[in-house]
C-alpha cells in the first residue's frame, strides 16, 4: 500500500472510531436530557457494549499495523498528517494496554456506582456508595497499574485528563494558590459589609432567564445551527461533530445568575468544539490536548468576561427589559458585586473564584492518597470534612452537601479535578495574551461586541487541536511556561479592588529556604 492510500485508509478508519464515539457521545446527552427514567438500566447496557465495541474496533491489529506503516514514513509526511500519526499511535499504545474485558467491567460498574451515587446523595447515605467507590477505587487502581506510570500511581490517571501533568509538581502549585488566596479570602473576611444586594432576593421567570441566555451564546458566536442548549441537573458540553456541539444548563427561579453564567461556561467549551478545523472532523486532531485547556475556555468566558463589570453594563438594560419593574434600581456595579462575592462555601459548582481552588486541593489530596492505598474508602467522609474545616473553615452539615456533591468519583473518574485548576491557570495566562492583541477588548465587551475575542481564540486556540500540548500552546501564546502568576495577579487586582484592599498583598518572606 501507497503512502497516500495508506493515509487515507487510516482517516477512514479514524472516522469510524469516532463515529462510534459520537453515539456513545449522543446516549450520553440523552441520559441526562430527555431519557425516561425507566430507560436507565438498559442505557447503562447500551453504553457498555458500544464502549467495549469502539475500544475493540480501536485497539484493533489492522489499525496498528496502518500506525506503523505511517510512522516508518513520518519523515515525508506534511506536518499534520504527522501530527495525526503521533497523537493517534499515543492513543493506540494507551489503550492497548488495558484489555476489552477489563474496559467493559469498569463501564459496567461505573453504570451501576453511578445510579447508587444518586440514591446516596439524595438519602445523604455514604454507606449506600461506599461499597461502588470501594470497587472503583481498586479499578482505578488496577487501570493505572495496567497503563503503567512514573512517581505516583496518580500520575497514570492524570495523564488521561492532562498528559504531561505530575502530582508532584501539582502539589507545589496548588499549595502556592492555596497560601495565596487563603490570604485573599482572610482580607476579603476583614472589609466592612458590602452593599444591600437583597434585591437579588426576587422571583426570576425562568423564561425569560432562558432567553437572556440565548441572547448571549448568540452573541458570543456560538453558531446555534450547529448547537443547541436544553436542560439537565448538571450543564455540560457534548460534541458529535464540529457542526453539533450541543450544551446544557440549569435555572433556578430564585436564582438570577447561576444559570446565566452557566450557560457562558457551558458556550465557552462549545466554542472550542465548534472552532476545530473542518480538515480535522472525524479524526484525532479534532479535540483539545487536554481537559485544562479545554476549562481554559469556559472559565475564560464565564469568569473573566461574564464577571466583568463591562459584561453587565452591556446586559442590564436587556435584564431591565426581561424582568421589567424588578431592576430598575440596580445599577451595573451592584450587578458586578453580586456575581463575584466571596463567601467560603460547602459546594464546589457555586464556590466563587477565590475559594473554587480549595475545593479542589481537596478532592486532589484525597484521590492522590486512595490511589496510593494510604487512605480507606471508607474513612473518605471524615477526611473530607476535617480539610473543608481546615482549608475552609466551614462545618460540613452532612455527606450530601460533603464528599457526596460530586459526580466524578461515580464514574471512577480519578484524576479530573485538578484539570479545573489548571483551566483557571491558563486561562489567565492566555487572557494576558488576548490584552496584549485587543487592547480595547474592554471596551468592545461593553459594547457587546464579543466576535473579535472569539475569533482571538479561533486563531491562537482552537483551531490548534490536538497539534500542540497544553504546555506548548500556552508557552506559546504566553511567552512563559504555564505557571500560577496570572491567576494570582488576575485575583488580586479584581478583589483588592472591589473589595478595596490594597493589592499586592503584603506577605511575610518564607520562614525556610524551599
Ligand atoms: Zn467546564
């Protein structure tokens, strides 16, 4: 075989695997839309085989054999059919090491830890799931055992969100924030009561939320021929194709902004989807290099643009409109104080940005000891409420609002949470960049006009895919290394100033040489 028939043999190919995907892809989104709740038991089946069939498709001999017969040839290959080569031969290798049998197994139990998650939480009744965590814990353990790893047994899993990442250096970033913005949070706690926002304390039509959503997505360039947004208890992004990228989202009508911004994260990853190369659809190309990345992009648009004081000079009038005689004496500043106060809270989805990395810190520490076998499942709960006490100092009531909130560990997906972290990190260090280009981007935001910074990120972002890593792409468009700096200035320019406090914070030099 031709290199050229060789090529084009293995996107065919490809284009199965991901095809494959996408229906696993579009259950999925069914399950948490519009599926009956009856329909559960034999989705969780559904979705098992097609796991099993894509990954025996996938992990099959002929593709490795096309992989080999390219990567003797890379030399001559044009940059992205190498590309192509490497990151889908990174994938292979991957899966290859774990076998179909055990692959069916772990989607099996994640069905079933899943469905005794939601009863656990519901009831607050740890035991229910102990015994799910308990095997996904020892699944988890042995995945990470099959894939093989360097340092910690954390690292294996890590990889699977941020390839590259090490728990090691992790651990030295995440102390730095957790000193950092503990040191925030305590000059936040010491400033006088702020303004009277019990005008938030309203009834907010869902309708009309729904709407004002819509307007904004519209505005930001989401493309909605390609997308389209419904409901589900927890929003997410799901793309079967760079041309249906669909989202979802929640509204609470005592709520006014929760799912307005919600929406904003939930179009930020969507745009990502939708802004890959239509050269790369169906292939390994088409997707972010790493789940850090990927939250780059939604918190970029969700916090930095969407808590921004010229986000809501531009969208109060259209809220006045939505919600007549209950904003008209708000102001836009009053607006930007509500959607970033700062409260340690016990859920992390509705943490604000000063706290959301401590809730991280911990589901980190506690996923790094389970997987090394120096923490019990069973002792989960009283070592999640002594560090919510300790980074927190909140008082967990009860595991529902506790080590139950979270849907990741149902799914035995160890290893995720550090990747929000990371997707704050980024995208500060990106948005700096985004400054640097569209020095009235401020300006442009308050009129509205939200095109330039997307197509910003099309350019420098997106249309990327997998053809450089998390690392290179920021170094890249930063000038330095990821690195915690960004965000750090980032916070401390935004809440010494709102809560007026003189920035940069004063820190007292470190009582040993590290
Ligand atoms: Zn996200």
């Amino acid at each position: 075989m031709n290199v050229n028939s060789a090529l084009r043999a293995l996107r065919e190919y490809l284009g199965q695997v991901e095809d494959l995907h996408a229906a696993t892809s579009l259950l999925g989104w069914d399950q948490q839309t519009y599926m009956p709740p009856k329909g559960a038991e034999a989705r969780g089946l559904q979705l098992a085989t097609l796991s099993g069939l894509s990954h025996r498709i996938f992990t099959a001999r002929k593709l490795g054999a096309l992989l080999a017969r390219l990567h003797d040839v890379r030399e001559q290959l044009d940059p992205d059919d190498a590309k192509l080569i490497d990151e889908t031969l990174y994938d292979y290798e991957r899966a290859k090491r774990l076998p179909e049998s055990f692959v069916k197994e772990f989607a099996e139990e994640q069905s079933k830890a899943f469905h005794a998650w939601i009863k656990a939480r519901q009831q607050s009744d740890f035991g229910l799931f102990l015994p799910h965590l308990e095997k996904l814990v020892g699944l988890s353990r042995w995945r990470a055992d099959l894939l093989g790893f360097e340092g910690l047994r954390y690292n294996a899993l890590l990889e699977d969100y941020e390839r590259g990442a090490r728990a090691e250096d992790l651990r030295g970033v995440l102390a730095t924030l957790a000193a950092r913005q503990s040191e925030i949070v305590k000059c936040i706690a010491q400033t006088p009561v702020r303004a009277d926002l019990g005008w938030l304390n309203q009834q907010w039509d869902e309708a009309a939320q729904w709407a004002v959503s819509i307007q904004i997505l519209h505005d930001m360039g989401y493309d909605l021929e390609a997308g389209r947004q419904d409901r589900s208890a927890h929003p997410f992004t799901t793309s079967f194709h760079l041309n249906d990228v669909r989202i979802t989202t929640r509204t609470h009508s005592d709520q006014l902004f929760s799912g307005l911004l919600s929406s904003l994260h939930e179009g930020g990853h969507a745009l990502y989807e939708q802004g890959f190369l239509a050269k790369d659809a169906r292939t390994t190309l088409a997707h972010g290099p790493s789940l850090g990345i990927h939250e780059s992009q939604s918190r970029l648009w969700e916090n930095i643009v969407g808590r921004s004081l010229p986000f809501w000079r531009h969208y109060l009038p259209l809220l006045r409109e939505r919600f007549p005689g209950q904003l008209e004496t708000v102001a836009a500043e009053e607006v930007y104080e509500a959607v970033n106060q700062v409260k340690p809270s016990l859920i992390r989805v509705e943490a604000d940005e000063c706290t959301y990395n401590l809730h991280v810190i911990i589901r980190f520490e506690i996923e790094v000891e389970l997987l090394e076998g120096n923490l019990v499942a069973g002792d989960v709960p009283s070592v999640w409420n002594e560090k919510m006490k300790s980074y927190l100092g909140v008082d967990v009531p009860d595991d529902a609002r506790g080590c139950l909130q979270d849907v990741h560990w149902s799914h035995g997906a160890f290893g995720y949470f550090p990747t929000y972290t990371l997707g704050n990190l980024y995208a500060s260090q990106i948005f700096e960049a985004v400054l640097k280009d569209l020095p009235d981007l401020w300006q442009q935001v308050e009129n509205g006009s939200f095109l330039p910074l997307r197509d910003w990120l099309r350019e420098h972002v997106h249309r990327h895919g997998r053809r450089k890593t998390a690392a290179d792409l920021v170094r890249e468009i930063s000038g330095t290394p990821p690195g915690a700096g960004p965000y750090l200035r980032y916070l401390e320019a935004k809440y010494s100033s709102l809560y007026g406090f003189p920035a940069p914070i004063k820190r007292k030099a470190p009582a040993s040489p590290r």
